[in-house]
C-alpha cells in the first residue's frame, strides 16, 4: 500500500507509561524498521519523549483514546508534533497478537499507511467549557438522586409528601420539612406553611405519620448534601457566563430554535465548538452526535440500523430539546414528531426530532442563518392533495359522505356531508 508518512510512531497508552514505536526507512529502499520504548507518563518523560520525536523528525504520531490516560500526551505533543487520536474500535489488531508491543506497532504502521482517522479534539478554551458543562451536568444529576434518595426514605416514616407536592425542594415543601427536622410533628401545623391553602387537607393525611429524631437526622444529611450540590451547580453556572462570553451571539441564535434552552446551547457549543469546519456536512455532526441510523449492511440486507453511542453528552441535551420541542405548540418540530410518533412510535420520533434539531444547529453555525420555522403546516403545503384525501378518508370512516366544493376567491372551501 501506498506510504503516506515515512517516519511516523505509534503509541500505546497506559497509566503508568506508554510504549512507543518508531516506525522510519530502513538501510534498503522501499524497506523500514521499527523499535519499540518505554516511556513514564510523568510530564518530564513526556517532554523528553516529545524531544525524542522531534530529534528523529517525526511527521504524524497515532495514539489511542484509552480512558483519559492519553489527555497527558495528547496536550502536550500537540504543541510541536501532528499528533493524532483515533478510536480504539478503528485501529483494533489481529485477535490473538494483543500485546502493549504490537499494539504500539500496529498504531505506528497504519499511521503510516493513513488508514486512520483522527477523532475530535477541541482547542483547549473548548476544552475547559466542556469541563464547566460537563461538571454542571453530573452535578445536577447528583442532586436529582439525593432527591430522590430523600424522597424514598420519608417513605420509611410514613410522610407522604411528594404524593401532594411535585417539587419536594420547593419553598413550601422545604418549610414543611425543616419543620418536621426541628421537632414539629402536628400535621396540621406543618400543612399551615404551604403557600396553596386548597391543598392543606391533602397536606394534612400526607403529613400524618411516624417521623422520628432518627428520621429527622438522616432528613437533615440529604437536605444538607442537596443544598451543597445546588451551590456547586451556582458556582458553575456563574463560571460558565464568564467563560462562554465569546460565544453569548452564538448562543443567542442557538436558543431560538425550539426546545433549545440557554443551557442547552451552552453544551451544544462546548461539545462542537461551535465550529462546523470539524464537519463538512450536517450527516456528519449527527453521526458524530449518534443521532442517526447506524449502517451494518452485508450482501444487499441491512442487519442493523440501531443509533450508535456517539457523544452521550451532546445526545442527552438534544433529546431534552427533543421532548420539549415535541410538547411545543405550531412548530415544525412538534408536527413532525406527531407524524412520525403515529408511524413508528414516539421513541423514533424522539430521535427524528434531535437529528432535525442537530440540522438546524449545523447550518446556523456553518452558514450563519436565522432559525426560520417551517411552520406547522409544513407538511400539508408539501403535499396539499395528500393531505386532503387522508382528511376525506378520515371523515369516510366516520361515516361520513363528503363533498368538496373547491375555494373561490370570495370565500373558503366548503365541505358538506
């Protein structure tokens, strides 16, 4: 095969160290040796592995994303060598020969033959957003769980309160109890606090129960852990309106299309950069994002089309945009998840929704253009003659017999049956 890079390297990377094969022309023509080091991962032995590189005029150097233990080199060869990142699944070797050795000289010689292709990696004020959003993300989930956490132990006491109210860290529910923790236990009382007076006998039988001094205790350690993970989800936020400032246009035009909040676009940005240079077409980004249909087909028959895992973060923002675009009120969105939930179920429609969402999202970063909605009726324009027959075969069964007169220009269309 053809030879891209005469001199090039793999890396096999580990926690401790990482072995390295240089791959570079032999004493023959047409011909090439390789020899494999090891060296720590410590940034000393980086830098002189860097220095090692250089020295032997390296032009492209493969490694593989193993966990995060390639961050280290990836950050700091990228500063002077063309280093490249590719996934595990694309270089995978010959089953049977899989050894840190011939891993590192297989990454070497398909490097130099360029069969593979580099993953993302943002410049590094990307980075850093994506470690804000990121942060913010697992934070938020964390207090979700503590929630939830309290919410099954108030079970143990017999206090039915998250059967009455929808947010147990609402101001009400969080007077009612800080209430119980400090010794209240007349239920009449403790319903006296909620701020909706037509829901205080609801209140009362919820708030009838066995709440003790241990109930109390343990009450007191999840409210204390939920509070601590709201000031941390404070902290992040504050930190992210300092660091996202470049991009508060960008962001700007990315919460008007539906279902994309300010946060929303907040991940959007951190995990694409913003820049659809990275992705020459919109399929691209949403394959990127695994928001598409897979592609596995052998002999002229798909086997499968499932959606593959892509980026789980940029995914689980675009299918909350999704669901809130679907609930959203005269939108195209809205109307194709109806159209396609009706055809193929609302979990396809979910995805549908997120890929068209990603669309949008490419060509407003990529051509500069305005969200412009198609409008509800953007299928019943599309297909106007379409849309009347099925309108017909729904009255038909119904039992009804209908007649169209066509519209004139003094008034609508009249129907009689």
């Amino acid at each position: 095969m053809d030879i891209v890079h005469e001199r090039a390297a793999g890396l096999d990377i580990s926690k401790r160290d990482a072995k390295v094969c240089l791959r570079v022309p032999g004493a023959r023509a047409g011909t090439f040796k390789s020899s494999v080091t090891t060296w720590g991962a410590t940034t000393g032995q980086i830098l002189d592995l860097r220095d090692f590189l250089e020295g032997e005029h390296v032009t492209t150097v493969v490694m593989e994303a193993t966990s995060d233990y390639w961050k280290p080199f990836f950050y700091l060869l990228e500063e002077t060598l063309p280093v490249m990142l590719v996934n595990a699944k694309a270089a995978r070797n010959i089953p049977g020969r899989k050894t840190d050795v011939s891993d590192a000289a297989w990454l070497a010689q398909l490097g130099a033959h360029g069969l593979l292709r580099a993953s993302f990696v943002p410049p590094e004020p990307i980075r850093e957003l994506r470690d804000l959003t990121r942060a913010r993300s697992i934070a938020t989930h964390d207090r979700t769980r503590e929630i939830q956490r309290l919410e099954k132990f108030l079970e143990g006491s017999g206090i039915k309160l998250s059967s009455v109210v929808s947010d147990l860290t609402g101001v009400s529910s969080r007077a009612m109890l800080e209430a119980l923790i400090q010794g209240e236990r007349n239920p009449e009382v403790l319903a006296g606090l909620a701020t909706l007076k037509s829901r205080i006998p609801e209140l009362i039988d919820a708030l009838t129960g066995r709440f003790k001094e241990h109930h109390a205790f343990m009450a007191r350690l999840h409210l204390d852990q939920i509070d601590a993970h709201s000031r941390i989800i404070d902290q992040l936020t504050t930190r992210l309106e300092t660091a996202m400032e470049p991009f508060r246009a960008v962001r700007e035009f990315l919460a008007t299309i539906p279902g994309v909040s300010l946060k929303i676009a907040d991940v959007i940005i951190a995990e694409t950069g913003a820049d659809m240079s990275r992705f020459e077409t919109p399929g691209r980004l949403a394959s990127w994002a695994g928001v598409c249909p897979g592609s596995n087909e052998s002999a002229g028959r798909i086997k499968s089309a499932h959606i593959l895992p892509g980026n789980k973060y940029l995914k689980a923002v675009l299918g909350t945009a999704a669901l809130s675009a679907s609930r959203s009120r005269n939108t195209y969105l809205a109307a194709k998840y109806r159209r396609i939930a009706a055809r193929r179920g609302p979990m396809k429609a979910m995805v549908a929704v997120a890929h068209s969402i990603l669309n949008a999202v490419w060509h407003l970063l990529a051509d500069g253009e305005c969200y412009a909605d198609p409008g509800a009726d953007h299928f019943t324009r599309l297909d106007p003659i379409r849309a009347k027959n099925n309108a017909i075969k729904k009255l038909n069964s119904l039992g009804f017999d209908v007649t169209i007169t066509p519209a004139t220009a003094d008034g609508p269309t009249l129907l009689s049956y």
